[in-house]
C-alpha cells in the first residue's frame, strides 16, 4: 500500500509536471500569437489610415474643384443678372414712354370722339330738317345705307382675306396631296355581281342541271348563289351579290366541270373544300394587306375582316384595293404635316372594315367598323377615322380629317369608281337647280361630267363684288348638300350688254 501510495503519487508529479511544461508551452504559442495579431492589426490599421487620409484627399480636391466650377457659374450668372438688369431698366424707360404716348393718344381719342359725337347730332339734325323725316325714318334710312357700305366692304374684305388664305392653303395642299396622288399608284376596277364558267362543251350544260334539275338545286343549295344555265354556248353564269359566296361557287364550278363527276354528294363535297380555299385566301390576303402595310400589330379578327374585302367591290371598286390606297395616302400626308405615319396607315387600312359586315348585319359600315375596331382595342383616333369619315359624328381628331381627304382622292381618281346614269343626271340636276335658285341667277349649266358648273347673272341686280360672294355661297351650299366625287368649281359670269338701232 505504501508503495503503491508513493507510485501513485510519483506519477501523479509526472503528470502535474508534465501539466505544468504544456501550460507554459501553450502560454508561450499565445504570447506568440497575441503578438502576431497584434502585429498584424497594427499594419492593418496603419493600411485603413493611408486609405482614409488618400480617400480624404481626393474628395478634398473634388470638392475644391466643384466649389470653383460652382463659383464660375455663380460669377456667370451674376453677369446674366446685370444684364437683365440693364436691360429691365431699358425696358421700363420704354414702358414709361409707351404709357405717356398712351395717355396722350386717349386724350386725343376722347377729344376727336366729342367732335365726332358733334357732327353726328349735327348730321342727324341736318338730316331731320331737310328730309323733314320723323326720326324712326331717318334712322332706318341712315342704317339701310351703312348696311350696304358695310356689306360692300365686308365683301371686299373677306374676298381679300380669302384669297390669300386660300392662295396659301391650296400651295400646301396641293404640295402634299400631288406628292401622296403620286407616290399611290393603283389600278382601276369595275363592278360585277355575276361571274362566268368557260365549259368545254354545252353537254356539260345537261350534267350541270341533272335529273330534273337536282344538281342545279343541290349547288344553288351548299353555295347561297343562283346558277343561270342559258342558250349562250360554253358558259354558265353565277349570280350573287355575296362576292365570298360567288368566289367558292366559282372554284367549285371549275372543279366540278374539269373533274366532269357532277352529282349532288360530288357537289357538296367540292363545295366544302372550295370554301375552305376561299377562307385561307381571305386568311392570307388580310396579312398580306397589313405586312405591305408595316401593321404586324393588328389582330387576326380585323385582319380576316380585312381579307373578305378582297372580295367585296363599290362603287366597281375593290374595298380592299381602296383600303390599302387610303392608308398609304393618309401615312404620305402624315408624314409630310409632321404627324404619325404608322397611326395615319392604320385609320386608312380599317376605314372600310365594317363593308365586310353590313351584308350579315343591320347597321351602317361606318357604325359597324367603329364599334368591331372599338371591340379588338384599337386606338380612339382609329375609331373616330371609321365611324367619322363620312361624317356621320363629328371627327374628334386630326386623323379623321386625313382619312376623308385620302378616301376622296382614292375615290375620284379617274377609272376608280363607276356611276349609273341616272344617278349621274340626277346630280346634275340638282346641281344646276340649287344654283337657280338664288337671286339675280338668270340659268346655270352643269358642264364638265358636273365637275364645274356656270353660273349667269343678271348684271342690273348682281355687281362684281355680289358675284364673288353668291360663288361662294353657292359652293358652300353644294359642299353641304350633294355628295360627288373630287371637287365641283363655279363660275358666275356677269355680262353687261347695250345695243342701239340706227336708222
């Protein structure tokens, strides 16, 4: 036990002593490490402070600089204010100046408007005693006279101020609609509600009409057309006012009379697939329409609507012809006034949208285009362009006006439209009377297709300043009364004649 007692507790000393030398060890590595850290944070710190002092030194100098560029333009505009100042004392002496020249022209004017309050009771007092008029009669008579002077020289006035608005305003327009007429090259088209089938031979004729005529009502039937089988040699007529319609009757017509396998299973198939082709055509030519235009953006509803005017025609012009006229008209003018061409180009291509409507709706194009536009989200000004273009709301934009000018020039152009004949004498007519019934018009004469009409006055009742006016009014009555193509002029020719008999 004793030894095992004295083991214990050598072993015990060895650790403690052992304890001891890794104790001081470990003291020495942290001394160690505390001044190398020390060391370490010394350097860091003597880095943070050259930084500090460097950043300090340039914002030192940045701010120097801005203090002198900032008391160059303080000097700058001190200057500027001294010569505002001078120049508001100059302006002030003017001012003063002005308001004495001011006040000695209203002492004047007073003066000269007593004399002339003078005068005018001596007048009048003069007029009394000679006339020997009571004074409601003078007064009538002296006002019916200054109202012919002053219509005299309201005549002269307006016609002055007419001509040079008018010689001013017709140089531009004419710069711009002759540089947008011929930059738009187009074609000239006619109506037709009919199309004719070439057949090779008049047997077809009978297999076209079947047994007791159920071809003939099978086609009429899957088409909505009228098929007029005659005695004109090769040929089959189709009959509708629906264009879309007509154009798949046509392609199935033609497939039928080459296939030569006519019957009514045979028809309605053909008939399907025609419309499907006539339905990929009217897909492609809206596109078509609106990629030549540069409107990607324009949705694919409006875009078919577009393509069914391809088959649509007025006026024997084709719609979607005119459309794509319109729209580049309307973009060349926009162009040219400093306005947005893109915007000008969409009103003129969707102006006429709703013609591809009215044949299936009730409504006019124009109400009907405005309010499918208003429903696809298209622009206020384009849908002020279609409902306002025949003027049937007031235009609200600039646009609007654009469009109407490049729909009339689209439509005017020679070859673009085709009038009936009584349509044509009954403008005609109605142009030379609503110029007969003005005062001192002895007869009028439509000349020129009615693009001019001459008017002949009497030259006892009509003076040569009353001529220039009853021009005007009368052309002011035709623009708001009859609807024609392009424009109409008028001529008033007075004529004095005197005739003596010798004998």
């Amino acid at each position: 036990l004793v030894a095992g007692y004295f083991l214990r507790k050598a072993h015990a000393g060895t650790i403690q002593q052992n304890a001891e030398r890794r104790r001081d060890e470990i003291l020495e590595h942290a001394r160690y490490e505390a001044e190398h850290l020390r060391k370490e944070a010394e350097v860091e710190a003597r880095q943070e402070v050259i930084g500090l002092r460097e950043n300090f030194e340039k914002e030192t100098r940045q701010t120097r600089r801005e203090l002198r560029d900032a008391e160059r333009r303080l000097q700058k505009r001190e200057d500027g204010f001294e010569k505002k100042q001078e120049m508001l004392v100059r302006k002030e002496k003017h001012l003063e100046a002005a308001e004495k020249n001011l006040s000695e022209n209203r002492t004047r004017l007073a003066e000269h408007e007593a004399e002339l309050n003078e005068l005018v009771n001596r007048q009048r007092q003069e007029l009394y005693r000679i006339s020997g008029l009571s004074r409601e009669d003078a007064r009538r008579v002296l006002f019916e006279r200054i109202k012919r002077e002053v219509e005299q020289d309201c005549v002269e006035m307006i016609g002055e101020k007419v001509a040079r608005a008018n010689e001013t305003a017709d140089g531009k327009a004419r710069v711009v609609l002759v540089d947008a007429i011929q930059r738009c090259a187009a074609e000239a088209t006619i109506e037709a509600t009919i199309c004719t089938i070439e057949l090779p031979n008049d047997e077809l004729k009978g297999r076209i009409i079947g047994r007791e005529g159920r071809n003939i009502r099978a086609f009429e039937k899957a088409t909505g057309v009228d098929v007029i089988v005659d005695d004109t040699p090769g040929v089959v007529v189709l009959s509708s006012f629906d264009s879309v319609r007509r154009e798949a009757a046509r392609l199935a017509m033609k497939r039928l009379v080459s296939d030569g396998r006519i019957h009514p299973g045979r028809i309605e198939e053909v008939v399907d697939k025609a419309s499907e082709e006539v339905e990929r055509i009217i897909t492609d030519a809206g596109n078509e329409a609106c990629y030549e235009m540069g409107l990607p953006s324009i949705r694919d509803e409006l875009k078919k609507l577009l393509g069914r005017l391809k088959f649509r025609t007025s006026f024997g012009q084709n719609v979607l012809q005119h459309s794509l006229e319109v729209g580049r008209l309307a973009g060349i003018m926009a162009s040219e006034l400093g306005l947005q061409a893109q915007l000008a180009k969409r009103c003129g291509l969707l102006h006429d949208i709703g013609k591809a409507l009215d044949h299936d709706q009730q409504g006019s194009h124009t109400l009907l285009g405005a309010d499918e536009a208003r429903r696809w989200g298209e622009p206020e000004e384009v849908v002020n362009s279609i409902e306002a273009h025949h003027e049937d709301v007031d235009a609200t934009s600039v646009y609007t006006g654009l469009i109407v000018a490049a729909d009339t020039i689209s439509a005017s152009r020679p070859g673009a439209r085709r009038e009936t004949l009584e349509r044509y004498i009954k403008r005609l007519e109605r142009l030379e009377s609503l110029a007969r019934r003005h005062e001192g018009v002895q007869n009028a004469y439509a000349i020129q297709a009615g693009r001019e009409i001459r008017v002949l006055v009497n030259a006892e009742k009509v003076n040569d300043k009353s001529a220039a006016k009853l021009s005007r009014d009368i052309a002011r009555e035709i623009e708001g009364e009859l609807e024609y193509p392009g424009e109409v002029n008028v001529t008033v020719i007075r004529e004095c004649r005197f005739s003596e008999v010798a004998h």
